[in-house]
C-alpha cells in the first residue's frame, strides 16, 4: 500500500530536484491509470463470466449442442488480462516507492544550495509586489479625487464639499465577520504588509 502521494511545486528551479520530481510525479500518474485499468479489468471480467454462462446454458438446451461445456474463453481472456494490469500495477508500486525515496534524498541534498537561489525569487517577488501595490495606490488615490471631482461639478454650487475619499473608501461586496465594510486603504495597507518580509524575532541580549 503506497502512502499518500508527495505534492511537488509545479516548477522546480533546481535540476536535480527536478528530474526526480518528474520521474515520481510519472509513476505515480501511471501507477493509477493502472489501478483504474483494473478496477475496469474487474467489472469486465464479471461480464465475461456472465457470457460464459449464458452461453453453457444454450447449449445444455439446444438441440444439437448434446450438453457439450463450451468453456470459458471470454473468462480466461479477462483474467488474462488483469493478471497483466495487476502485475503492472504492483512493479509500479515498488517503482513509485523507490521514485519517491529518491525525491525526497534529492531534496535532502540540495536543499541549502536550492534555499540560497530562492531567497533572491522570493526578494525579488516582494519588490515587484510592492511596486505593483505602490502603483495600486497611486490609481487609488487618483480614483477618488476623479469622483470627488464629477461629484463636485454636477452638484455646484448646491453641493460644494469637497471629500475626494469617499466615493472608493470601502471594497464594494466586501464586509468582515460583523458585517462591516473593508475601508480600501486598509486592504491596500494588508496587501503591503502581505508583501513586506516578516519582521524578525528580538533575540534578548
């Protein structure tokens, strides 16, 4: 019985890592299409069974059959072919077993190396979040002044307050647990803090 599939991230940066995670994510895609195969193999078989009994039962009664069993081919012929698929199915066990065992030593070994080359991903992912949230920002604080603008003049000078925030302060659609509206600045400071590295623990002197 295999344990539960390892997931693997879907691009693996390192090369090594990656041609094991690519053999094991293989065998256990093969492993259970033949599992599948022969939950099918099996309902087949029950079929093949049921033909070869119909077919004694025709000639116990015709008339020039005499009795005569005429065997079970379409039986033999589907236990032929499940013995196939369950042998295939447990060579692949035992590959997916060792596929695995060698992904996971592939790791072991090139995890310092591999941790050194995603920390530069990782920084450079949170400068390009932060620029995109800046920009956010900016798109944010232009939208309003635009509304506040429109605002202003259609409704002077029956209506001159000037209050550029609040025709985008909330995220439409959005509320918290006490059903409250997300103030959109806030959701672009949590996107912000999302972003920044998180802060490092104090060591005591």
């Amino acid at each position: 019985m295999l344990d539960r599939p390892l997931e693997t991230p879907p691009k693996i940066s390192n090369a090594k890592v990656r041609r094991a995670a690519e053999e094991y994510r293989r065998l256990v895609a093969d492993h259970q299409a033949a599992g599948s195969a022969a939950h099918g193999l099996e309902q087949g078989r029950r079929e093949a069974v049921e033909v070869d009994r119909r077919a004694y039962a025709v000639a116990l009664r015709g008339a020039k059959g005499k009795g005569v069993d005429p065997g079970q081919p379409a039986t033999l012929a589907a236990d032929r072919e499940l013995l196939k698929i369950r042998r295939r199915e447990e060579a692949l066990e035992h590959a997916v077993t060792e596929a695995r065992n060698e992904l996971v030593a592939a790791v072991d070994q090139n995890r310092d190396e591999w941790s050194t080359s995603l920390e530069k991903r990782l920084a450079d992912a949170r400068a390009g979040m932060l620029e995109a949230i800046d920009s956010l920002a900016s798109s944010h604080a232009e939208l309003a002044e635009a509304h506040a603008v429109v605002a202003w003049v259609e409704q002077f000078p029956q209506q001159s307050l000037w209050r550029p925030g609040r025709f985008v302060a909330s995220l439409p659609s959005v509320r918290t647990q006490a059903g409250e509206p997300v103030p959109t600045a806030a959701a672009i400071d949590a996107l912000r803090l999302l972003a920044e590295p998180p802060a490092k623990p104090e060591h005591p002197a």
